[in-house]
C-alpha cells in the first residue's frame, strides 16, 4: 500500500488540512512548541518534535510557503516543521537577501539544499522565478529534495553530489539529515559520495563563468573547502553565503573569508538591522549569542552586490524612519 497523501498546510491562512484528529492534535503542539521554544533559540525543540514524531504515522506534510511554492517533508520532523509557526522566519537574513534581489537576473546555488527549501522558495513567483540548482549528497535526503523539484514543476535542477576543494570522492557521515557532513572520519562509516567543487559547475556546462550568483554553502564543516574549490566563480558577480556555528568561537569561516580571500565579509546585525561590512572579527563575539545554531555570513567581491546591499541597507533605515514617525 502507497504512502497516504500529504497532509496539506498554508502558511498564510494557517489552514491545515487532510490531518486526522491525532495529526491535528500534534500540529497543534508542534506549533506550540516552536512559539514557546523560539524565545532561547529552539534549544530542545528537534528532540522533542522528533519524538512525537514517532507516535505519528509516516505520511508527508506540504507546507505551502507562499502562491507559488510548496515545500514537502515527513510529517513531524524536528528541523522542518518550525514552519508550522506561523510567526517562524527561518533564516531570515538570507531571505531579506532573497527578497530585495527579485528583479536581478541571478541563479541560486544551493549547496547541502537539504529538502530544497530555498530553491523552491527562490524559484516561485513571488522571489523572481529565479534558475536554481540544488546540491545535495545524501541517499537518505535526494529523494526528498527531488519530489520537491517535482511538486514545484521540476522548475529547479537537482545534483546528487557534495561540494568541495576539487573533484573526487568522499565518506557522507552524520545521524542528523540536516547536519550530515564530508568533513569526519572517513572510517566512520557513512556512504561514498560524488564531489565537485563550485568551479567544475563552469567546466561541467552547467553554468556560465560570467553571470549573477547567489551561492549558499550549507555544507557541514567543509565551507573553507568549498571557497578554495570557487576561486574563479567567485571571481564573478557571486555572493557566497555560508553558515557561522555558534559553537566556533574561533569564526573559522569568517577568518578565512577575511584574511584568506579577496572577497569582503558582510554579516547581518540585528543591533543595527544592516548588512555590516565586518573588518573585525570581534563583532561576531555580540551577533553569535547562541552555541547550538548556524549564523550566516556572506562573501563577496563584486561591486554590483556590494551596491545592493549598500540600497538594501538604505530601504531598511528608510522603512524603520517612517515606522517611528507613525
């Protein structure tokens, strides 16, 4: 017997439907628990969801984001079903990014695209239709990732491969699916996996050397790999957008950006609500509050990204005038 359809969820109406009285039951807790928990960062929260999850028969949920964009995943998942909080943002300084670039005729690379989140997000109408391929190495996670290319029209391109310094093979190990990593033990088990680097994307045809990028790298402990593999791509109009944990007092990433690279480091302040351009790392000491998130961090050389975030930074100010004079 098939798996059940997929119960079905608005963001914008909170409209759940398709749930039987226990399913509607658990919604309710899960939403709960994400408004509750979402005051000390989620701290718990996957444990918890994951756990009622197995009182739950297995069947999808199809979260719709917006008009345009339907994002699948199993029913009581801890990582993704935060979105069934309605007052939710995940990853809000990315998709402020997202949001403000609409009219730009760029391509999004998703690297460790997870479920596809924001390919599906980036390539809906309301984000500007956007070309997007969506990276993803893990057995377990593809099939996932590629049902939500085809509930969204197959209007994004799906590769089953890791990123990293150079073309070549590694060892996928991880209990988590959304922390899964090329970066332990190679004798720790795991599956055997393609590796590309960002640049091979151009020798493969897949994308031109010239041309708009937005690259996230969500790629697990191998994000310094993954520049080194960028060198020419990030050559381009290309903002790389890489994940700071919260753990790493030493700000790896964000030193290797800054001292190692050509690119400027730009990060996102909620003190000041603008994309800082950061020239000391102590910053990220005040932004990285919590130890068991990601943070985001971006990179880049380009002058037609940088005056963008520049304009953004100028929209926003703007915004926060008028609300204070209503």
């Amino acid at each position: 017997m098939g798996q059940q359809a997929p119960i079905q969820f608005d963001r914008a109406s909170g409209t759940l439907e398709g749930a039987n009285l226990w399913e509607r039951t658990a919604a309710l807790a899960l939403m709960t628990g994400s408004k509750i928990s979402s005051h000390f960062s989620h701290m718990g929260y996957i444990a918890c969801a994951n756990l009622l999850r197995k009182t739950l028969p297995e069947r999808n949920i199809a979260i719709r984001l917006n008009p345009d964009a339907v994002f699948e995943f199993p029913y009581g998942d801890g990582y993704w079903s935060k979105l069934l909080n309605r007052s939710y943002n995940y990853e809000d300084e990315l998709e402020l990014l997202f949001a403000d670039s609409i009219d730009v005729d760029y391509t999004l690379l998703d690297c460790g695209a997870n479920y596809g989140y924001w390919s599906v997000l980036v390539s809906s109408k309301p984000f500007g239709s956007h070309k997007a391929i969506a990276i993803e190495p893990s057995g377990q996670n593809y099939p996932k990732l590629a049902n939500n290319a085809r509930v969204n029209a197959g209007r994004f391109e799906t590769l089953k491969c890791a990123i990293g310094a150079t073309r070549g093979t590694a060892r996928l190990s991880g209990t988590k699916h959304e922390a899964f990593s090329i970066a332990g033990d190679p004798s720790a088990g795991g599956e055997e996996v393609p590796v590309i680097s960002l640049d091979n994307l151009i020798d493969d045809g897949r994308i031109a050397a010239t041309g708009k990028y937005l690259i996230k790298l969500d790629v697990e402990g191998v994000e310094i790999e993954a520049i080194k593999g960028g060198a020419r791509l990030l050559q381009a109009d290309s903002v790389v957008m890489c994940e700071e944990h919260g753990s790493d007092r030493s700000h790896a990433v964000s030193r290797y950006i800054l001292e190692q690279t050509p690119l400027k480091l730009i990060v996102f302040d909620p003190r000041s609500n603008r994309m800082e351009t950061v020239t000391e790392l102590s910053i990220l000491d005040r932004i990285k509050v919590s130890t068991h998130v990601g943070y985001n961090v971006f990179g880049t050389a380009s002058a037609f990204w940088q005056d963008r975030i520049e304009a953004l930074n100028a929209k926003n100010l703007n915004a926060k005038s008028a609300r204070r004079m209503q």
